[in-house]
C-alpha cells in the first residue's frame, strides 16, 4: 500500500540508492533527484516539490507512470524498503532504462 513519506526520508532513501540532486537554477519549484548508474545520469528520477514535507500518494503514482513503473516499485525506493540492487532492478524494467 502506497503512503506519503516524509521528504528527508525520500531524500536520504535515494541518495543512499545512486540518486543525484539536480542542478537547477535557484527558483525551481522541485527537487529533482536522478539516478546514476556507473557514473552516468540516467533519465530515471524522482521528483519532489520544493517546501513539502511529504511526498504524497498521488505525488507517488505520477512518477511512477511518467516513468513507466509501478507505484509500488517506486514508494519502495523512495521510503528505503528497496536496497541499491532493487532501485537498479526497477530500473532496468523502466522505460527509461539505457536512457541519458
């Protein structure tokens, strides 16, 4: 079952994984998170809206479609129950997988 978790969660759960900030100029209303996989940016990220202090269910299931995986594979990711080796195993089932 997909619950909202808290923002340092989401933030500390992808870090962990091979997440990178986003560099963006000062003003964006997101931080965005992208994997990197053998120190290559994937197209693979998670979203998160600036001042929040959750990510919600809804929030959860928009970017698991825009990246082509289950709401459930990705509120794993974001709230630690998936390690390194499952974040990459979703990945490559993504359709993003390959992309830069």
């Amino acid at each position: 079952m997909i619950r909202p978790v808290a923002a340092a969660v989401v933030r500390r759960a992808v870090r962990q994984k091979g997440f990178r900030d986003a560099e963006h100029p000062a003003g964006r209303d997101h931080e965005m998170f992208f994997l990197h996989v053998q120190d290559k940016k994937t197209a693979f990220f998670v979203k998160l809206s600036r001042g929040t202090n959750q990510l919600r269910q809804d929030e959860i299931r928009n970017n698991a479609r825009m990246l082509g995986v289950s709401g459930d594979d990705l509120y794993r990711i974001v709230c630690c129950d998936y390690d390194s080796q499952e974040t990459l195993r979703v990945y490559t089932g993504s359709r993003h997988a390959g992309a830069t």
